[in-house]
C-alpha cells in the first residue's frame, strides 16, 4: 500500500502516466474509505470519500498536457525525429505510434528511477531510526498516548487514533488504565467524558467507565482499545 501511495504521488507530481496515476489514487482512496474510515459518522467528514472524487478530474481529463514530463519527452522525442512538435493530419499512423512507443519507455524508465530512488531514500531513513541494540533490549509497542504522570487518577485525556479516529484514554485507579474510542455506537458522534462516564451530545446516549451502555438509543457499548504501559508511559498495544 505505501509503495502504491508513493507511486501514484511521483506520477501525478511529475506528470507521467497521469490517468493511470489517478487511477491508482481512486482505488487507493476507496480501499482506505471501505476499511480505515468507513465507520467514520457523519461519513462527509472522513477524507477518503473526498479524495476518491479528487482524483476523478484527473482520471477522466489527464494532465492536458500541463506541468507534464511526458509531453516533454514526447515533444523531444519528435524533435528528435524531425518531426513537429504536433502532429499533423498528413501524418503517417506508424510515424505516431513509434513516437508514443518512444515516451512511453522513456517516462516508464523515469518512473521506475523515481520510484527506485524515493523507496531506497525512505528505507535508509527508516534504518537510521531503528533504536540501537538487539531486539532483546528494546520493547516493541504502538504510538505513546500519554505520561502516565500527566494522567491524574479519575481523569481522562483525548487523543486520535492512528487510524484518525477520536479515542478517551481513562485512569480510574492509580494502576488501572482504559482507552475507548469516542464514536458513539448509534449515529457515530464524537462522545464526550464527564466523569466517572460518557455521553453522546447528538442523542443524549450515556456509557459508564468500562464503555458499557447506560442509557439512550446506543445499540452496543464503546469500542475498546488495547492499551498498555511501558516505562511511565502509556501506549497502543
């Protein structure tokens, strides 16, 4: 998927195979909305569907021409043959077809450089920041979401998924940690904390401590995130 993403953002920057880059941009953008943010409520806020649509003026009218490495190598490709920049209607079929053969291995060669370089680029960058020592030393664990000092026992912190969506980390006890996500089971509004529980503001739906429906319409309790802490800190699992 990332090397996806990276192909298509190369692509589209540097104008080549424009349309099929669009492509893969819609595709991509529909994967992630029916996976990643197909629970997000009200669904016009999510940014996939958005960017689904995005793509589609690329998809269907290409690049015109504009900002475009391959009408570049075209243009040096029929400079190269003596030809005018433009194809003329006097212009033989195979004459065509040789200068669209001629782009199309030249931009495909500077698609795979591109590529080729921005991957070897990202893999030593990602080397660079692996932490020292054998994997025996270190622990392996998700995004840190808080101190657990900054957490004050019967409080609660917001945080954001790396999945984008809206979570409560809870201390209900000096050595008792939870985490639920914040989108209401009935209509998927962001639920508030107001202690020791949750209440949604859209419906008036109410959840206790452990995420478990109390009152309104909710039809199921919270999502729970695994959580866990790892020197004074407290972490995705």
């Amino acid at each position: 998927m990332a090397f996806g993403e990276i192909a298509v953002g190369l692509a589209t920057l540097l104008g080549l195979f424009t349309r099929l880059a669009a492509l893969g941009g819609v595709l991509l953008s529909l994967s992630f909305f029916l996976t990643v943010s197909w629970a997000t409520r009200p669904y016009y806020v999510g940014a996939d569907i958005v960017f689904a649509f995005a793509w589609t003026p690329l998809l269907i009218a290409g690049d015109a021409g504009v900002l475009s490495l391959s009408a570049r190598l075209r243009a040096r490709v029929r400079h190269g043959l003596g030809l005018p920049v433009h194809p003329t209607p006097e212009e033989d079929g195979t004459v065509q077809d040789d200068v669209e053969r001629r782009t199309v291995l030249r931009s495909g060669l500077i698609a795979g450089a591109a590529t080729a370089a921005s991957v070897t680029a990202g893999s030593v960058l990602a080397l660079a920041r692996r932490p020292a020592g054998s994997p025996a030393d270190s622990v392996s664990h998700g995004p840190v979401i808080a101190a657990v000092d900054d957490i004050a026992v019967g409080s609660s912190k917001s945080f954001t998924t790396p999945n984008g969506m809206p979570a409560h980390l809870l201390r209900p006890a000096p050595d008792t940690f939870l985490a639920f996500n914040a989108t209401c089971s009935h209509q998927g509004c962001p639920v508030s904390y107001v202690g020791p529980g949750f209440r949604c503001p859209c419906h008036g739906a109410t959840y206790d401590e452990n995420g478990q429906v109390t009152g309104g319409p909710a039809p199921t309790p919270l999502i729970k995130i695994p959580i866990k802490v790892v020197d004074g800190q407290v972490v995705l699992a």
